[in-house]
C-alpha cells in the first residue's frame, strides 16, 4: 500500500470509536445531536479518501448525504436512521457472499483464496468445497445478523418501548464484534479440518485482505 495513505487510515481507526460512542450515547440520552454526529462522522470517515482528492461529485454526495441527514433530523428520524446503518451494512455484506452461491458464479470465499493464497491453493483437495461452505456460512450469518437488528428496528420504530442498554449495545458494536470472533473460530476450524495443507497466519491473512481488497471486491463469473 502507498506510504501517503497510511497517515489517512490511521486517522480512520482512531476516529472510528467515536461511532459507537456517539451512537449508543444519543439512543441512551435521547439526544438527535448526538446520533446526527454519529451519522456525520460515518459518511465522512466513508467518504474521506475522495473528498481528499477535491473531487465535485465527491463533495456533492458528501453535501446531498448531509442535507437529507439534517431533514430526517428535523422530522425526529435521525435516531431511526442511525439504527438501520448496521442492519443495511450486514444485509449488503449478506447479499455479497450471498451472489456469489448462484450457477456460474465464483463462490466469495473461493476468490479470497485465489487471490491472497494463489489457484494452486484453491486447487488443493477438499479446498474449493470448503471455501463454498463458508461463503454459505458467512451468507447465513450475517442474514440472521440483519433480521436480529431489524427486529430492534421494529421494536423502536413501532414504539414498542425503549431498548435495554445490552440490546443498544448489540446494535451499535455486538454485530461488528461478532464479524473478527467467527472470522477467528472459522480460521481456526480451517486449519484442523484442512490440516493437510499449508495455512498463512491470521495476522498475515488480516493484513493481505487488508492490502488487496481493491481484487477481492472485483467480481468475476467463473464456474467453480
């Protein structure tokens, strides 16, 4: 990765806690301020790298998003649409390994190992049919994340009553959490299953991921 967009992701993770801070604070307090600043910290740490670039539409859908932010604040929906952030980005995440599972298709799993580990990798025995198992099993798991926070959804936007603190905190920060656990319990499964063939570290896998995402977005139509 270019040394001079180190500086930008450090910047990212260190204010990226303030999210769930001013989340769970605005939902426990009551306060549209603070779940507005949530969502303004959000779409701007999103959108930062191209906002850096003076690109106009970067900075027009940056001032769109806030505009509609601002109007859904002033009708008392800002809390409502800080709570559907996590259920649109875990069913976004679903319907992405989710695709890939038709005919014809690359399964989402098989292609991280292509790209980070090689197509002899993924040629090993027993490699492709595992790596098609866990793209259903990362489908399912965050399609059953998505109907849980769509359940809190409901239960405030019907006005069923106010959230306990253990469910807001859940909202905000358990259903990321739950991401790196099952990443770490599936890697760990994956080397006593497939202990036949050499494994990389989680750390240098982590970091891989991390390097070469830009390959791991590209969807190509390959017949597994």
């Amino acid at each position: 990765m270019p040394v001079r967009y180190l500086p930008l992701r450090r910047v990212t993770l260190a204010l990226l806690p303030l999210y769930p801070v001013l989340a769970i604070g605005g939902a426990v307090t009551h306060r549209p301020a603070l779940a507005l600043a949530a969502l303004l910290l959000l779409v701007t740490l999103w959108m930062l790298p191209r906002l850096l670039t003076g690109a106009a539409r970067a900075w027009l859908g940056w001032g769109a998003a806030i505009l509609v932010m601002l109007g859904m604040a002033s009708i008392g929906l800002a809390g409502g649409l800080l709570d559907a952030v996590p259920l649109i980005i875990l069913a976004g995440l679903a319907l992405w390994f989710g695709s890939t599972l038709r005919a014809g298709r690359e399964p989402r799993v098989a292609r991280f190992i292509r790209v980070l580990e090689g197509e002899a990798q993924l040629a090993q025995p027993g490699v492709a049919r595992y790596a098609r198992g866990v793209t259903v099993f990362w489908t399912a798991l965050l399609a059953l994340q998505a109907l849980v926070l769509a359940g809190l959804l409901a239960h405030r936007l019907l006005l069923v009553g106010p959230l306990p603190p253990w469910a807001l905190i859940y909202q905000h920060v358990g259903g990321y959490l739950l991401i790196p656990l099952a990443f770490g319990m599936e890697y760990a499964f994956r080397r006593w299953h497939l202990r036949h063939i050499h494994h990389s570290g989680l750390r240098a896998q982590a970091l891989q991921m991390m390097q070469r995402w830009p390959q791991l977005l590209h969807d190509t139509d390959r017949h597994p």
